[in-house]
C-alpha cells in the first residue's frame, strides 16, 4: 500500500498567519471546530486523525517551493518547523523548491 502524499505549496501563504490557514487546509477536514495557529496545534495535526489521514498513518508529506517558504516565514521559524516534522516518524518529508 502506497502512503498518502499530502502537499504543503509555499506559494499559498506569505506569512506566519496565513502559513497555519494553509496547514489547516491540507491537514484537516470537515472540523467543526478551529485548530489553533501555533507550534503545538501543528505538531498535533501532524499525528492525523482530523479528517486527511489517521492517526499515525504514514505518510509522505511534500513542501513545495520551500525556499520561497524560508524567505517568508524566517529561518527560526523554519527551523522549528523542521524540527517537529522530523520528530514524527510516520512521516516522509521531502522540500523541493
């Protein structure tokens, strides 16, 4: 069984806020509720279960137009991004730019 690809694009957010629109996006469906705009929500949503993929399925999660993200958003940020990805081992990250 192949693993869900879920696609993060660099091109649909300029900022910080509009970063987390686009993770709720592509990482949650149909929620009732809203998902919080910080770290912690987003390491949360990376678990599954919000409507994309299960909890811990594996999946290949795909930046594209990374270094436009890099520019926009800031090295520190990035960094923490990165970080809390590469802490879920259900995930296959790969950026292309």
């Amino acid at each position: 069984m192949s693993k869900q690809t879920i696609i993060i694009n660099g091109n649909n957010f300029s900022n910080i806020r509009t970063f987390y629109i686009e993770i709720d996006n592509v990482l949650t469906r149909n929620l009732i509720w809203k998902t919080g705009h910080n770290l912690s929500a987003f390491n949360d949503l990376l678990w599954g279960g919000f409507g994309v993929h299960e909890y811990e399925e594996s999946i290949k999660l795909i930046w594209v137009n990374f270094s436009n993200s890099k520019k926009r958003l800031g090295e520190e940020f990035i960094n923490n991004l990165i970080d809390i990805i590469s802490d879920h081992e259900h995930i296959e990250f790969i950026t292309i730019d």
